[in-house]
C-alpha cells in the first residue's frame, strides 16, 4: 500500500467528517468493527463488492498510525 490518503478520506460533507473508504458512506470505524468480529477480507469483499482488499487494508493501517500518533500526511 503505497497511498494512504487514495483509500481513506476525510471529508466534513460525508459521515460526518468521518474517515470514510474513498469518500464513500462506508467508515474506518464500521471496518474495524467487522475485523473485530473476525470477518475475514473475503467475507467482508462478499457482502460489499464495491470495496477493494486494500482499502481493508487502509483501514487497519490508518488505525495503526492513530493509535502511535504518526503524521499520515
């Protein structure tokens, strides 16, 4: 993964100016949460097929930079 911000956006107009998965209603936080739950990539890809197994991936590497308070600029 070599662009973070190409898979998870910020925008005040879309959930609220929550980390969503390329600008679409989908959050970070609502992919954490089926991770959690121990769905797997191929799972979660099934049930929503307009996401990409790298923006799964984005998700867990933005929550990674969250938690050590790294820029991801």
């Amino acid at each position: 993964m070599n662009n973070l911000s190409t898979h998870i956006t910020i925008d005040p107009a879309v959930c609220k100016g929550k980390p969503t998965i390329r600008g679409m209603r989908f959050t970070v936080a609502q992919m954490l949460e089926l991770v959690a739950a121990e769905m797997s990539f191929e799972e979660i890809l099934a049930d929503s097929p307009y996401l990409e197994r790298d923006d799964i991936a984005a998700c867990l590497q933005y929550a990674a930079l969250m938690m050590s308070h790294k820029e991801i600029g």
